[in-house]
C-alpha cells in the first residue's frame, strides 16, 4: 500500500502540495483595496476629471471645426501633405457616423499618454542615471509587457468597479513601458564625448540632463511615446469591456451580435485612428522649416 500511495504521488501531483497563491493574491488584493481606499478615491476624482475635461474639449466644437483644427495641427507637424492625410482621415471617421465615438476614444488616448509621459519619463531618466533603479524596473516592465492584457482588467475592476477610469488605468498599465524604456535607452546611448564636454565647461547635472542628454535623446523618447499611443490603441477593444467606451465598442457589439459591418466600421476607424496619431507623434519631432 505505501508502495502503491508512492507511485500515485508520482503520477498526481499531492493536492496538499498545491500551493493557494490564487488565495493569498486575494487575501493581498482585499487588503490593499481597504487599506487604499482614500487613494484609490482621489486618483478616481483626478483621473474623472481629466479624461471629461479631454472629452469635452473634443466634442465642444462642431466636427467642421475640429477637422480644421486637425488640419492646422497636421500642417505645423509635418506640412501640407500630412495636413491634407490627416483631414481625409478624420473626415472617413465622420462619413461612417464614427465621430463622436473617435473623439471618446481620443480623449482615452490622449489622456493615457499624457500620464504615460508624466510618469514614464521620469522614471525612465531614473533608470538611466541609477543603476539599482534600472535592475529593479527592468523585471517589473517585462512583466508588465508579457502578462495577457486580460490581466490588467482584474485587478483595476476591482479597485473602482467598471467604467472609463478602469479602462484609462488598464490602458496606462498596459502602454507606458516604452516610454520608460525608451527614455532609459535614450539618454543611455547619448555620446560620452558630448557629456564630458558639458560637464568640462561647468554644467551641472541638471543642466547636462536638459540642455543636452534629453535633446539628444528626443528622437528616441518620441519613438517611445509613439508606441505607447499605438499599444494604447491596441487596448480600445479590451478595454471597451469594462467601460472605455468608443470605438471599441463598436467592434465588440460587432463579434458578439455578428454584425461584420459594424465591427468591420469600427475596426477600420480605430485604424484610421492609429495612422493619423503615429504619422502626428513621428513628425512631431522634425516639424517643416
């Protein structure tokens, strides 16, 4: 019999070896929400307020208006050319009735990019200048860039229940690690010679990261805020599940009442979308003379 109750433990793995990490990950989730509770309620407050001030803002002004505006933007960015490529992009978003939709969904955007930057940056000229930062971070973005997007709904749902600030916050989650590593990268790869030079003619570091690490680095920590729109935008449909809104709706209605056209509009606005914000950030950095 003990022979035999061997050779099970073998073929089965022991229930009372099964380690309860779902339970203490709920146990740890609970306390942090109870513990958090005044945090979580002003970062709901702060994060309301701007994503509705972005959404009004958008949607203050008629879509003639706007589309001027988007024109004027993409002439200052990248010249006549872009300026007529972003009107016509705008202007399909409107042609299929998808224009207040696409202005919820850039209001999401804008705003997670905006706290992307404000907390991304940051922290990615942190890794740069300090290495126990840089090894500490490291494992926690590639966390961050390998978890299924799925994950980042839970614990956000739970936190503050459904709605847009979940969907803003999974969508921050899910999107900021490019601006840290790219802004680390960035200031890492700027020329040792051309910092030596700055820190031979007195400047301090403050004005070494400024004046020249950071300008020499805007290329690189562009590409980075690029990619965060673009993995932003990656989350529209998911994060239309618990509230986001927009145009991810429109492709999730789509799949789950099996309507193509619909799901196939929305899809192709969400593209639409993408190309105008990534051709805007790309150009951003070398506007025309």
């Amino acid at each position: 019999m003990i022979f035999a109750s061997a050779i099970d433990r073998f073929i089965e793995y022991p229930d009372e070896w099964v380690v309860p990490l779902d339970k203490w990950i709920d146990d740890i989730t609970d306390f942090i929400i109870d513990a958090g509770e005044p945090v979580w309620d002003g970062m709901a407050a702060v994060l309301g307020f701007a994503l509705a001030e972005a959404n009004a803002v958008l949607t203050l002004l008629p879509w003639s208006v706007m589309l001027l505006v988007f024109f004027g933007l993409g002439f200052l960015t990248g010249g006549t050319k872009l300026a007529v490529g972003v009107s016509v992009g705008f202007l399909l978003i409107a042609a299929v009735g998808m224009w207040d939709l696409a202005m919820a969904t850039l209001a999401l955007i804008l705003v997670a990019t905006a706290l992307a930057i404000l907390i991304g940056i940051p922290l990615g000229i942190l890794m740069s200048k300090y290495q126990w930062v840089h090894n500490a971070l490291r494992p926690v973005l590639d966390l961050m860039q390998t978890l299924p997007s799925f994950v980042y709904l839970i614990p956000v749902v739970m936190i503050f229940s459904i709605g847009r600030i979940p969907a803003l916050l999974a969508t921050f989650i899910y999107s900021v690690p490019p601006t840290i590593r790219l802004t680390n990268l960035g200031i890492r790869q700027v020329a040792s010679d051309v910092v030596e030079a700055g820190q031979s003619l007195g400047s301090t570091p403050l004005q070494l990261l400024t004046k020249i690490q950071l300008p020499l680095a805007l290329p690189t920590i562009m590409a980075g805020v690029n990619q965060t729109i673009m993995m932003a935008l990656a989350m529209v449909v998911i994060a239309s599940m618990i509230g986001a809104g927009g145009l991810g709706v429109e492709v999730l209605r789509g799949v789950g009442q099996l309507d193509i056209g619909r799901g196939f509009v929305g899809g192709i606005c969400i593209v639409v979308l993408a190309i105008i914000i990534d051709r805007l950030t790309q150009e951003a950095v070398h506007p025309p003379e």
